[in-house]
C-alpha cells in the first residue's frame, strides 16, 4: 500500500485503511457522514444537505456555524 493512500471500501461495511492498517469511524454518524462525501464522488457537498440528509428525522434548532 502506498504510504500516502487512504483506502475506502464501501461495498459490505464501509471501511477505512491506511499504509499503518484500518482506521476507526466510531458510530453509526461518522460513518454515514464519510458515505455521504463518498458518494459525492468529490463534488463539494454543502453543511446543509448533510444535516437534512443525515439528521432528516431529528429537529435541528440550530446549524453548525462555520469556524473562522
């Protein structure tokens, strides 16, 4: 395995692996979020459709603000 690569499998349980072995996506969340992205097929995927993708049967009062 190349040093540099990040391994995403997502056929079966989506899973992580680097040049050291897997890598951890704790909870069910992480891990829909790194899907998400993934099947964006690098396209940019914008904070709110992730939270009306993700958390579509929860209320969310408030969003995320953005770090500056």
């Amino acid at each position: 395995m190349n040093d540099d690569a990040l391994h995403l499998r997502l056929l079966g349980r989506l899973e992580l692996a680097d040049a050291s072995g897997a890598v951890a996506l704790p909870g069910a969340l992480s891990r829909a979020i790194v899907a998400r992205l993934l099947l964006a097929g690098g396209a940019v995927v914008h904070r709110d459709t992730l939270i009306d993708e993700l958390w579509e049967d929860r209320a969310i009062r408030t969003r995320p603000t953005p770090p500056r």
